[in-house]
C-alpha cells in the first residue's frame, strides 16, 4: 500500500511535541506502535517516514494525541501553533535536524556528570555558530562511541577533532545534509577503524583498561571482534539506529548487516552469557562509554585547526605545483632543439698492435738499445750499409 495523502503527518518537531505534551517515551509510543525505539527516534528526527498501514496509524495515533492536547488546553492546538521563520539558505537548519537526530543514550546533548544544555533555537545563524552548536551537541557522545570501537581514549578524541574539521572544510555540504551528526560519525569511524592506525608508534602500545573489572571484560570482547562487526554492533546496540541506517552507514547491504549482528551477539553471548540479551549489552555498553572521563576541545580549537590544516595543504599543494612547473621549464631549457647523432662505437683496425701502457724492456730489447747508442748517430756512415 502507497502512502495516502488522507493521513499527512505532521513536522518532525511536532511529532516529538506531540508526544512529550502526551508524557510517552519513545519506548512506550515505540510500543503501542509495534516498532523500536529507534525507529521512532528517527521518525522524529526526520531521518526516516513511515509509510504503508504503519503511517496510516502512526497519523492516527498523532491525531488523537494532537486532540488530547487540544481538550487540555485548547490555545496550545497545533492548528494555531505559528511556523518558525526560515532559516537563510546561507545557514541551513543544521541545528535543529542534528540536535533531532540524536541516537539514544550514546548521543545526548548533556555530558554524563552534567545539567543538559538547552540547543539553541533555529534563527539565522553564522556557519561558525551552527557549527559550534553541532559540536557542542554531539562531540561529547561521538568521543564515547569512538573508544568503544578502539579502546584507545586519546584516538577516540582524535578521531572526532579530525571529523569535525573535515565537517568544517565541507560546511555546505554537511549543513544540508538531513543527519549531519551522522555524516560526522561516519567520518569519525572511518577514521578511527583504519589500518593504518596501527603503524603510529603511540598507538602500538595499550592504553590503560577500564577500572571496572565487568567494563575491562567487555571492552575486551569488543574488541576482539572484527571491525565490521564491531561497528554494526556499536551502531545498532549501542546508538539505537535501526537495521536499515546500520547498514546504510556502513555501506553494506541490510541482509549483510544482519549477519554481521548476529555473529557479533553470538560472539559477546559466548564469551560474557549475562549480555546474552541484546538489551542488557546496551545498557552495559552504556555505562562502560559513560565511566570513561573523555573530553574533547573546544569548537573554536577545532575550527582554528582545520583552517590551519587547509592552509597547509593548500600551500603544499600550491609549492609542488610551483615545483613541477619550474622543473618543466628547466626541462625545456636545456634540451636541445634538433637532432645530435651519437658518436659512432670505434673499430679495431688490422694490423696496428693495440696500444698498451709502457713496461719493463726485455733482454733483447735492452741489448737493442745499448748497440745503438754504442754506435755512431750521424755523419755518412750511417747511410751505407754494413755487411754482416
């Protein structure tokens, strides 16, 4: 079944208002739905749209809500709620879909040992402001994901500075993107999850474990998994995305994914049975990201840094092109303008001994030697010949 343009759903913001006005949790609402939470985290956030009989009654169940709201207090009706102004196109909505699309427990807009910070409301911002509010917002759960991937605290802060600075050098395109908390994170996994981390001497050695010997155990068996599988397992278990966006966000195909959770919930099983359960993992691996006391720099520092990084690059870029271009005038300077023959090998000629260097005279020619100079050297005598 198509969807029907009798049931239009509201705006994400009003999906997520409609059922906080109603005092549901995503879990139960995901309950009365026949869903996850996840799924309806990405409902809200704008990420994803049910279609089908599930939209049908995912319009219904706001409808009711929304009449509820409306008997209960009847200025507040969502008819009469006014549209927020738009935003410049020069400073797109980046704030208001990514503080949206915020993924469970792992991805908060507080930090674990502090009072949630309000995200600032959608008006005309600067890039640098909206960048700022994106980083704030989800830098500190980014970073907690990141050391589950690789154990490493100091590389999990890396990770997450070196995504947002590339988030920064592609600002157009990460501002219009309708998850930009998700264009980072993917970034920050790849980044995080290379090969050639292993190479860098700082990383070669291990990093002090978990103070919790349940959270050392964990982290252990996390990372013996493959990395394939270990981000799936991050991503779906532990951020809340659902089976779809797992494996859209790591390029493979929905069945691979599948099989990828599987095997790594059967590995974390065999090895630690009480997370045998896929919701006591995530409550485990909750409480093991948030433990760790993980920080990341400020946005201003992480801006500054990619700034620098592109002037960098860019002046090296533009000396090797420099470089390159003088050598291609040396080059054709100094080479000649026609056809030189090459000297031609030589040839023995018969007859002629080869030259030799000079050595000892033999017996004979010495003899040679000592009759000539014994003998006269010029008057007419030397112009007849001597018989015998």
């Amino acid at each position: 079944m198509t969807e029907s343009p009798a049931a239009p759903l509201p705006p994400p913001e009003a999906r997520r208002r409609l059922r906080e006005a109603a005092s549901l949790t995503q879990d139960q609402l995901a309950a009365r739905m026949g869903v996850t939470p996840g799924t309806v985290r990405a409902w809200e956030s704008g990420r994803t749209t049910p279609r089908g009989r599930r939209r049908e009654a995912y319009a219904k169940l706001l409808n009711t809500l929304a009449t509820e709201e409306a008997v209960r207090s009847p200025q507040s009706a969502p008819a009469a709620e006014p549209q927020p102004e738009p935003v410049p196109a020069s400073v797109p909505v980046v704030v208001a879909v990514g503080a949206e699309s915020a993924d469970g427990p792992l991805l908060t807009a507080e930090p674990p040992d502090g009072p949630p910070r309000p995200l600032p409301e959608r008006a005309a911002l600067t890039p640098a402001q909206a960048f700022d509010a994106l980083y704030e917002f989800g830098a500190p759960a980014l970073v907690r994901q990141v050391y589950l991937l690789t154990g490493r605290r100091e590389l999990a802060r890396e990770s997450v500075e070196r995504a947002f600075q590339l988030a920064w050098e592609r600002w157009p395109e990460v501002a219009r993107d309708p998850d930009p908390v998700g264009w980072v994170r993917a970034a920050a996994y790849e980044y995080a999850l290379s090969p050639w981390q292993r190479f860098r001497p700082r990383h070669r050695h291990p990093e002090p474990p978990p103070a919790d010997a349940g959270a050392h155990a964990l982290l252990n068996v996390l990372l013996t998994l493959p990395p394939p599988h270990r981000r799936t397992l991050v991503l779906h278990d532990g951020v809340g995305l659902g089976l779809p966006e797992t494996a859209a966000e790591t390029e493979a195909s929905t069945p691979a994914a599948a099989g990828r959770l599987l095997h790594a919930r059967a590995a974390v099983a065999a090895l630690l049975p009480e997370l045998a359960d896929p919701s006591a993992l995530h409550r485990r691996m909750t409480e093991l990201a948030s433990a760790e006391r993980l920080r990341a720099a400020a946005p201003p520092t992480v801006r500054v840094n990619s700034e620098r990084r592109a002037r960098f690059w860019t002046r090296a870029a533009i000396a090797f092109t420099a470089a390159l271009i003088g050598t291609t005038a040396l080059a054709m300077r100094t080479t000649p303008t026609h056809y030189v023959p090459p000297v031609a090998p030589g040839s023995t000629v018969h007859g002629v001994p080869p030259r030799v260097a000079p050595g000892a005279l033999s017996d004979a020619e010495l003899d040679l030697r000592r009759k000539l100079r014994s003998e006269l050297q010029d008057g007419p005598q030397r112009l007849v010949p001597s018989a015998g």
